[in-house]
C-alpha cells in the first residue's frame, strides 16, 4: 500500500510553515518567515505574526504542493500545530487547516509543536521508534523528556526554571549588540572565540541541585553573570563572551541530558528545537554521547528551528498508528502542555 501523505501546517510563532511528507519522506518544506519585521522590535509581536500567516498561509501551500509535484486532491490527512504559542498566531494556523479538512473531506490532527520537534527526526533516523530521552531547547521551551511512544504521551523529566535556552542566547544577544534571533549571531562569532576565556557560572549543578533537581534548568544566574562581566570589563572581547557563555549553556544541558540516559537506562537521546541547531551543541553532543555509548539522534539544522515538516512528521506517525483524528471543531490551546501529544 502507498503510504499516506500528510500536510502539516505550522503557525505558532513568526514561521508561516508547510510541511508534505509520504510515511518518512520529506516532499516538501516551505517556510515564511516575518522575522525581518519582528526584529527592530528585538522580539516577536504577536499582531504582526498573525496578519503575516494570514498573508503567506495560501502562497505557502501552493508552493508546497508544487515543490512536491501534488495537488490539494493527493493529500491524505492534514496535520496543524494546535499549540502551545502565540494564540493569534496558532489560530490562524487552526482555521487553515480546518478548512482544508473539511473541504477535501480528510481527517484532521491537532498537534503539541514540542512533540512535533521532536518527532521531526523520524525523518531523518528512519530506524524503528524506541524509548528515548529528548532534550528539547527552543525559545520558549526547554525541557528532559522521556519519549516511549510519541504517539501517545510525553513524560516530562524537568525544565528550566526561568529563561528557556534559546531566550537566554537571544537576550544575550541583545546585550552583545548582536541582533535578533540572537542563537545563530553568538553560534557564528562564538567560532572565533575562546570558549574557555571565561568561567561562567553552570545553573543547577551543586551537589544538592542534582539531588533535588537534576533534570531541571536554570539560565538565569548565567545570563545576570554574563551582564555583569560586561559591564564590568569595558575592553571585553565580544567573541570570547559569546564562546564561553554558549559553553556554559551546552555544557550544562549535555550534562542533565546525558545523566537523564544514565539514570532511566534509556540508550538513545534526542536533540530537537531551534537551540539544537547550534553548532558547538552538536559538536558536543556527539563526543559525549559517543563515549557514553548513547546513540545521538539530532536532525538537519533546518529541520531543528520551525518547520511545517515536523508537524507532518507527527501527523504521520500518527496516522500510521491508527491513532483517532482530532473531532469536531477545535481551538487552539495557547498553553498545550507537552505532555499531550495530540488533541
Ligand atoms: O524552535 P524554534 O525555532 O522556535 C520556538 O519554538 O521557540 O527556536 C527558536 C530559538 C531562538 O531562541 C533562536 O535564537 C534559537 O532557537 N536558535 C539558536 C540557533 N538557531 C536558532 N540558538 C543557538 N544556536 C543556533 N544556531
Ligand atoms: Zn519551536
């Protein structure tokens, strides 16, 4: 039997995103992004986001359809982020989706965009779904999960306490004068710099907080440090700042990550969300997890940051599990706890 093909839609923040997939083939993965227009704001308005989904949501799904040579009549199921985000934003989204089910008669899956990333690497790791601990780090998340199966729930390990990983690199950023997002500026200039020019401070790591919390984050401590240093050292050396703050932050995640594997038994560890992009991230993680004998699993950067592919991706497996579509009319949830992979 062909496999099923999945239009997956994503809008909980500035990404207008479409994502095809055939079973775990990527057809298509169209993004519009109204980053340009947040950033002289340093940060997402909500209002500008869901007056741009509105504009690129139709040019979007054309697109994708002609990227993977279909037409609206081919696709088998739609699959649409029903949270957690910006609400505006995520209803936009809803309403597309909603309509497209209704009009082409095919059944619709409101769908957790945490789980979706962390889904996503079913399409680059094609090898079967197993218990698995993810470490997902993006702006507005970053958590330990405990993945049995993704179809059906999430157990959550920890999370951080204050800032999410990807904000701490973006408000860093900004106290750097290195833009927004911030993640990818201090990833590029941090290459240059010397990660150990300056200890900074690793959240939740004294012996009590391992006894305590161990699967949880802190980001707060290392960013009012890194404030300090600057406004302390008036000749500071941007990239050395930029290298030795990232180190803290991957460090430190590695090490919850990695002792998460340890202490549940689970073999396999998975890297999803915009954070999991960077590059001394991913350099880390392999080394580490290579003489813990863990296998790594972090997709393509551009399938880390927001994509349609990944809510498609989680449609999928949905699908193919023979779990029930979402019924009846839905709403976004603005708060969606990641433990509910679906509606
Ligand atoms: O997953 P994502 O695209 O959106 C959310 O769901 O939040 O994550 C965006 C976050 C931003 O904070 C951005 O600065 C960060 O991911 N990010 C990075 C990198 N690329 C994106 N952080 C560090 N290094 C990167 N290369
Ligand atoms: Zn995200």
């Amino acid at each position: 039997m062909m496999q099923p093909i999945v239009l997956g839609i994503e809008t909980s923040c500035d990404e207008t995103a479409i994502g095809i997939v055939r079973g775990r083939t990527l057809l298509a993965n169209v993004i519009a992004s109204s980053v340009d227009e947040h950033a002289r704001f340093g940060g997402v308005v909500p209002e500008i986001a869901s007056r741009a989904h509105l504009e690129a949501m139709m040019p979007s799904i054309e697109r994708a359809l002609k990227d993977a040579k279909l037409s609206l009549k081919d696709i088998d199921a739609i699959a649409v982020t029903a949270g957690p985000g910006l609400v505006g934003a995520l209803l936009v989204g809803v309403a597309a989706a909603s309509g497209l089910a209704l009009g082409l008669q095919r059944p619709l899956y409101g769908v957790n965009h945490l789980a979706a990333h962390v889904s996503v690497d079913y399409l680059t790791h094609h090898d079967a779904l197993k218990p698995a601990i993810a470490l997902l780090v993006s702006g507005g998340h970053s958590s330990l999960l405990q993945v049995n199966d993704i179809t059906q729930s999430i157990t959550k390990l920890g999370a951080t306490m204050d800032d999410a990983a990807g904000e701490a690199f973006d408000k860093i950023a900004r106290v750097l004068d290195l833009g927004f997002p911030g993640g990818p500026a201090i990833d590029r200039i941090a290459k240059e710099g010397d990660a150990t020019a300056i200890d900074f401070p690793r959240g939740l790591t004294t012996s009590q907080d391992w006894q305590e919390r161990p699967y949880d984050f802190s980001f707060s401590g290392l960013k009012t440090a890194v404030a300090r240093y600057i406004e302390a050292t008036p000749h500071h050396i941007r990239r050395d700042v930029a290298a030795s703050f990232q180190e803290a932050v991957v460090d430190v995640l590695l090490l919850k990550a990695l002792a998460a594997c340890k202490n549940t038994g689970i073999d396999s560890l998975v890297i999803a969300g915009g954070v999991a992009a960077n590059s001394r991230l991913r350099t880390l993680a392999a080394k580490r997890c290579q003489s813990a004998g863990i296998q790594l699993r972090i997709p393509g950067p551009e399938l880390c940051t927001d994509n349609g592919a990944m809510v498609a991706s989680l449609g999928s497996l949905m699908v193919a599990a023979g779990r029930p579509p979402t019924s009846g009319g839905f709403d976004a949830d603005s708060g969606l706890p990641v433990e509910r992979v679906g509606l």
